[in-house]
C-alpha cells in the first residue's frame, strides 16, 4: 500500500482540510453510539491531530519518565471489516516537529544524537500485516523507519469505538503501542551518569492514541 509520494511533506495539525461527511449518515443530537458491526468501519480513514496524539516515552536519568509527541504528520488508514487482516496503515512524521514541553531538549532530540531532522526530516510506519489478537484487539506488523533504518515492529491495537458525531463524521478510536530498542534504530547517544546508568533508555514505547475520521479518498 503506497499512500505518499517521496515528496510529500507533513500537514500541521491546525490545517487539517475538514473531513466530508460521510454520505447517508446524518448528524447525530446525542453524538452517536457505538458501533456493533465491525462492516460499518470497512474503508479509508486518516487520523484527526486535533483529537489524537502519537507520542512516545522513555526513561530518564534512571528514575524518571520523559513523554513526548510528533505534531506534524500524515496518516491513511484503511479497514476491511469483514477481514480485519486486509487492513492496514501508513503514517509519515516529521522528525523536526518533536515536542517534549522543553525547548532545549526538543533541540537535543532534533539534533544529531538523536533524529538529525536536518538529514532524516521524516519517520515513517507502513504496515504489513494485520490479525486478531482477541476482542477488540489487533496485532499490527509493520515497517518502521528512522534514519533510513528499517526494521519491523508489532504494533497492539484496541478497538475503542465507532461514533458519528452531531456534526456528521464519522470517527472510529484505537489506541496501540510498541516498545523499540533506539540503538537498532541508530539512535545510539550513550551519556552515562555517574551511578554507571544511561541518562536515557535504549527502551522506547511508541504510543498511537488514534481518533480517525472517514475519508472518501
């Protein structure tokens, strides 16, 4: 499944173009219920940045916890609800828009020990394969790319619902998540305290807090 061009570039979140409502289905006063039959999901979905976050986490100094996100990104989903293992996903990051709440580190991380934005301006999932892994829960194989390393990864996906919102959109919500080893990524700053520790994890977990609403594209 190729969903970008090489050159295509991310999309801040304050542009998102206004999704068309989904033909048929009328805005809901109560903003919609869940939905029962997982054929009512089957077709192309992108991710909404104002409802959604894909971030990450990792250990800090040995007893703390450092969470960021990426802000500027593209997505296309695609469901088949009548064979979930059809599915599949594309997401491409812009590796410069890496937001931890503190300006000095976010330029630590763009800069060469980490992402070198400047060099490596996108990360990119693309998924391979997809099967059910219980009620509600998926297992997403995919292709994950940093620095023009790529390496597989398997991503867990939770179904949280299917709404149609009052103003006609409609919107599914998954979230998943994955934990990397950096260093196989070549993310491989070693600054070592003084206890002998990392001052920052090889282990990185990769969170997908995903609100998706339906495209006609």
């Amino acid at each position: 499944m190729n969903l970008f061009s090489r050159g295509a570039s991310p999309r801040r979140a304050d542009t998102l173009v206004e999704p068309k409502r989904a033909a048929g289905r009328p805005a809901s006063s109560q903003g919609g219920r869940p939905g029962t039959d997982l054929m009512d999901l089957t077709g192309n979905w992108i991710v909404d940045p104002a409802h959604s976050r894909i971030g990450f986490s990792v250990r800090h100094a040995m007893v703390t916890t450092v969470r960021g996100a990426f802000t500027e990104y593209r997505s296309r989903l695609f469901f088949d609800g009548r064979d979930p293992s059809r599915s599949g996903a594309e997401i491409l990051l812009s590796t410069a828009s890496v937001d931890t709440g503190v300006d000095q580190r976010d330029s630590h991380l763009t800069g060469r020990d980490f992402l070198d934005s400047a060099s490596y301006p996108h990360m990119r999932f693309l998924s391979t394969a997809v099967k059910t892994a219980g009620p509600d829960v998926y297992l997403m194989t995919g292709d994950l790319t940093i620095k023009d390393v790529t390496r597989p990864v398997v991503l867990e996906l939770t179904y949280i619902g299917h709404v149609t919102d009052p103003f006609g959109y409609e919107r599914v919500g998954f979230d998943g998540t994955t934990t990397i080893n950096r260093s196989e990524w070549g993310l491989t700053y070693d600054s070592r305290l003084a206890e002998g520790g990392a001052m920052v994890s090889e282990k990185v977990r990769l969170q997908f807090d995903i609100a998706a609403i339906r495209s006609d594209s």
